[in-house]
C-alpha cells in the first residue's frame, strides 16, 4: 500500500475514534484515552501489516509520531465548538 494513502487513513479516522474514545473513557486520563485511540488507529491502518511489508520500517517512530498526530487532533477539537 502507498505510505501516504496508510498515513491518510489513520489521520482520517482520528476525529471520530477521539470522540468516541472519549464518550466511553471520560473519566478516564488522557494518556490511557490516548493509548486506546492509538490501538484503534493502528488496527485501522493495520500497522501490523505495514510493518511486515516495509511500508513503515520503524514502527516505533511511526506510533510515536501518530501519537503526535492525536494530541494535535485533541487539541484542535478541544479549541473548537465540540468541546463546548
């Protein structure tokens, strides 16, 4: 699979899956909210699969910068009307 078309997914399913995670871990901290969206997206890529074929070689550096991905995401839709 083209690496651009299995970053895109996982950004496009972000959205949702943080609001989703967060309507059913509200209490929870963020960084557990946060672990559970990782989990998710990386299912939705299937990170697994991309290791094994080389699209991403290091998956490491790939979670942590989805990680980066999510907060950026949170922060966006907390500074938005969503989070009124």
């Amino acid at each position: 699979m083209d690496f651009m078309k299995l970053l895109l997914r996982g950004i496009s399913v972000l959205p949702g899956t943080i609001q989703g995670i967060e309507s059913v871990y509200g209490a929870k901290s963020g960084e557990e909210k946060k672990a559970a969206a990782l989990e998710i997206v990386s299912a939705a890529i299937k990170l697994t699969d991309a290791v094994t074929d080389k699209s991403i070689v290091d998956a490491d550096g790939f979670t942590r910068g989805l990680g980066l991905v999510v907060d950026g995401v949170v922060a966006c839709l907390n500074a938005s009307i969503w989070a009124q």
